[in-house]
C-alpha cells in the first residue's frame, strides 16, 4: 500500500502567501487605515507605533496601532488636509499564518484635517471657557478677533488656561439667552474648522451665588454669577439688603450688619459684620435678590 501524506491549510490556502496591501488613505481627523487582502498582524518591531515614520509638509507622528478585520488603523497626531504625506512601513508586517508583508515599504496618501471644534462652558455673564478638542495654534487662540458671537456679545480679553483650554471675558450675556461663539483657531497642522471656524452655543447664566470669600474677620465676599441691583439698602429686591442674606450654617451665626456694593464689580457685594467671625466654615444664604432687569436668584 503506497501513502502521500500532505497537510492542509484550510482556507486561505498556504501559511506562507505574502499579505498584499489594497489600499491606504486618511480617513478621518487622526486616523489612517491601511487594507490588506488578509488580516493583517502587526509583529515585533511593527507592533511599536513609533516605528511607523510620516513624512510630509508637516511632521505626523503615529501614536497607536489597531487591527480590524482586514485594516491596520493607525492613530496619529494632526495632519495637514489635502497635503501629500508619505508613511514608510516597518519590515515586519505579516499574516497570523506568517506571510510576509512584500509590497512597497514607501506608501503615499493624502492628509485628512477638519480643525479643531470647541466646546464652551459658561462660568459667569462674562467669562467662558473654550475648551479646544485637537491641538491648536497658541498665537491663534490667544489673538481676540477670533472669537466672534451672535448677537451684541463681544469678546473682550482672553486668557490661557493651558494648551487646549482658554478663557474669554465677554460683554455681559443676559440669563437664559442663548449665545453661539466662533473661534477661528487653526490646529499646530493649520486646518481651520470648516465655514471659517468652530462653532459652540451657550446660554446666559442664571443668577446664582458663583463663590464667597473672606476678606477680613468682619468682611465676606459674595460673587454672583449676573449683575444684581443694587440701589438701594433698603430695596425689596436689591443685594445691597442685609436681610437678603443669611448665614445658615457655621460655629457661630451672627447678623449681617450692612451690604456695600463692590465698586468696579457690579456682580458682587460685601457683607459686613459688626463683630469678627469665628474661625471655622460658614454657609451663606441669599434671596429675593435680582438682576437689574428682574431676573431672580435661584
């Protein structure tokens, strides 16, 4: 009786058939997907994504690697849209049956960049913070004119937070109107968000006690999130009425004596007290107070 014995792969055929690359692009802002015949299975050396080179007008550097299906997804840092870029692609790239990645170790595609969209948190009627969701230019973002808003709100100074995060003082936004703010910032690859910038809507703060503080033993600050009235002492609805106020927690509670209005701040009082606060920490309490166009405290 005569054998031939021989082994079988399955399907898929031999374990040693190179992988072959059917296409690259940039698919979206960050990514670059590479499609191959097979699965690909990045080994060893190709599993590092710094060892994943992008060169081009501005410099890409990839910053992760994932397998999908038949696609290698590369993350990466901000590319320039419609700018040439060239990925050269590590030697070991391989089936999970061991084929041998042979095609060109140089492969082009164009950059993908939409800019950098925002979102907006409103910390009073005068000040917002911009958070940025890509890497920006600096000088971009701290330039005033390009921030613009609907409406009669204007910008007025802006301040940096950190690389992505910035503040910027407002003309005063009236509570429950509605606000949308443009910034016109690129990001570091000089992608500016489509229609001239990235677009976020806010609305008006309602007026709220934003923080208090000691001043001196006798002296509290209290800062509103709005303008309030303050005309006069005795007024029903005027923060500089010391029975709009209470301290309702703290070792000790004493009567407020008397409000002053906060000259160059018109969103903030200080109460005054006759004697010295005991050290320890108090609660303070406000009501029947408005804005001067009659918004109440919530």
């Amino acid at each position: 009786m005569s054998q031939i014995i021989t082994q079988g792969y399955g399907p898929g055929g031999s374990s040693s058939g190179p992988i072959n690359l059917v296409s690259i692009a940039a698919t979206a802002d960050f990514t670059v997907v590479l499609t191959f015949d097979v699965p690909p299975q990045p080994l060893a050396y190709a599993a590092i994504a710094t060892n994943w080179l992008v060169s081009g007008l501005y410099q890409v550097y990839v910053t992760g690697i994932a397998v999908a299906g038949n696609t290698l997804v590369l993350t990466t840092t901000p590319m320039t849209n419609g700018a040439p870029y060239q990925l050269t692609v590590p030697p070991i790239v391989s089936t999970p049956t061991g084929g041998a990645y042979t095609g060109s170790s140089t492969l082009s595609f164009t950059g993908f960049g939409s800019g950098p969209s925002i979102q907006v948190n409103e910390i009073n009627c005068r000040l917002i913070e911009v958070t940025f969701l890509s890497i920006i230019e600096q000088t971009d973002a701290l330039r005033l004119s390009n921030y613009s808003f609907t409406g009669s709100l204007q910008a007025e100074a802006v301040q940096r937070v950190d690389d992505q995060n910035f503040l910027v003082t407002t003309s005063r936004a009236l509570p429950t109107v509605s606000h949308t703010v443009t910034a016109a910032v690129r990001d570091v690859a000089g992608n500016l968000h489509t229609g001239g910038g990235s677009s976020s809507t806010f609305t008006g703060a309602i007026l709220q006690i934003e923080d208090i503080f000691e001043l001196t033993p006798t002296r509290i600050r209290v800062q509103f999130t709005q303008d309030v009235l303050r005309v006069s002492p005795s007024g029903a609805h005027d923060a500089l009425n010391p029975f709009n106020y209470s301290l309702t927690s703290g070792p000790y509670i004493r009567p407020i004596s008397t409000v002053q209005a906060v000259g160059n701040d018109p969103a903030a009082v200080d109460l005054i007290f006759a004697n010295n606060l005991p050290v320890g920490d108090y609660t303070v309490s406000a009501v029947n107070i408005t804005t001067p166009e009659g918004y109440p405290i919530i």
